[in-house]
C-alpha cells in the first residue's frame, strides 16, 4: 500500500510540473501574440495584442495566477515525494483539494473566455492565411494549451482525492 501511495505523489508531482509547463506555454504565447495594424506604410502602425479584448485579457490573468498557485504548491508535493508523508494533516490536504478545484475553475474558465471570444472573431473574419489568421490560431494554441493544464489539474485532484481514502 505504501508503494502506491509513493507511485501516486510522484505522478501528482510530475502532473503539477506539466501543469506549470502548459501554463508557461500557454502564457508566452498569448504574451507575445501580436499583428500589425492593416497600415503598415504608415510610421508607426497600431499594433493589436491581448491588451484590446477583455476576454484575451482574463485568459493572460488566468494563465499567470494559475502559474503562481502552481509554483507555490509544487514544494509540497517535492516534500510529500521526498519524505514520504504529507505536510500538514488531512485538513491541510482537503484545503488543498479546496484550492484546485478553485484554481481549475479559474483556469478553465479563463481559456473557455479566450476560445469564445476567438470562435465568435472567426466566424466573420474571411480566412486568408493573414496575419490576423495567424494571430487567432495562436490564441486557440495558447487555449488549448490551457485547457490540457485544466485536465492534468483534476487528474491532479482526483489522486488527492483518492490519497484521502
């Protein structure tokens, strides 16, 4: 049984790692998405990011207190691996299942906002391989990346789950 429950946190550990890595992703690229206005012979044309759309706004937000929380929890999942044993007692670890579940929601949330708003864009943009065409597909990219976080988090919650039986 212990051996199980050994195999169970270092998989937990190695599914928040994940978890971070898609976020990180998720996060430069939604960062650094950007087109040029349509005038690009004028001197310093407009340029369009994250920061226009208040959707593609909360879906940077999501992704980056998403990152913190998990950079904030993977110590003590490093403990639990290394030690063998929890930190805290079964209410610390129910607060933590508390947690992730908020967490997954804001995140999931997040990318369900930024995916919305970009299939509605899409849907009445003519697509031509431009720039804009690009732009939308990176954001999808950085969605997807965020909703396959969402899924390693409550793969993530069911092993605490599971660890409280």
């Amino acid at each position: 049984m212990a051996s199980s429950e050994s195999a169970l946190s270092v998989v937990a550990l190695l599914l928040r790692v994940k978890t971070l890595l898609l976020l990180v992703a998720s996060l430069i690229i939604i960062a650094t998405n950007k087109i040029y206005g349509p005038f690009k012979d004028v001197a310093d044309p407009p340029n369009f990011t994250f920061r226009d759309f208040y959707a593609y706004r909360y879906l940077l937000s999501a992704a980056v207190i998403g990152c913190a929380y998990t950079l904030l929890v993977i110590p003590f999942a490093a403990i639990h691996v290394a030690q063998g044993k929890r930190v805290g007692r079964t209410g610390s670890t129910t607060f933590l299942i508390f947690t992730d579940v908020v967490f997954v929601i804001l995140i999931a949330t997040g990318a369900a906002a930024g995916l919305g708003l970009t299939v509605e864009i899409q849907r009445s943009v003519l697509h031509d391989g431009s720039d804009v065409d690009t732009f939308y597909r990176l954001i999808d990219t950085s969605c997807g990346l965020m909703l396959a976080a969402v899924i390693s988090m409550v793969v993530t919650i069911m092993i605490s789950v599971h660890s409280l039986t």
